[in-house]
C-alpha cells in the first residue's frame, strides 16, 4: 500500500471493504480497527491509507510498555501484516 511517504509491503493480503453509503465512498478493515470515509473512492482510499500510517507512526513504532493491551494487540496485527516499509522519494 502506498501512502505519500511510504510503500508498505504485506506478508499476505490486508482485507479491505469498500462501499457506498448516503452519498459517502467508506474503506473499512476491521481486523485493524480502521475505518475511512470520503466524497469519492480514490479519496477515501487515500484517507485510509493515511490512517493505516498513522496507526504505524503513533502505535507500531511505540513502545510497548507505554501501550495499553488493547493498543499492543493492534501493534501485533500490523506487524503481523507488514513485511518491510520503504521510503519513497
């Protein structure tokens, strides 16, 4: 998936339901919790994507003894998913 910054590269496929409702595009995951919406499809994937590296900077790239458990299970998930993380130019 890539965001503006970054590509991240899967181990396996990530999930991701897509659909229309009351003129609104929503992308939703829900074995990582992440749920976007937008105007348009290619907006709302772009909402996502920016949530998933969100999630990634603020929870994954955290300590886990300044986690809650909660937050340490959704850490394990993207780990769990995330093979590399490349920079983009």
């Amino acid at each position: 998936m890539a965001t503006e910054k970054r590509f991240f590269r899967f181990r396996h496929p990530l999930r991701v339901t897509d659909h229309e409702k009351d003129g609104l595009w929503v992308h939703e995951c829900k074995a990582l919790n992440l749920l976007a919406y937008a105007e348009s499809r290619p907006e709302s994937w772009r909402v996502f994507a920016k949530k998933f590296e969100s999630v990634w900077d603020w929870i994954v790239q955290e300590r886990d003894s300044k986690l809650t458990p909660e937050a340490q299970r959704l850490k394990r998930a993207y780990l769990d998913l995330v093979e590399a993380v490349d920079r983009l130019l």
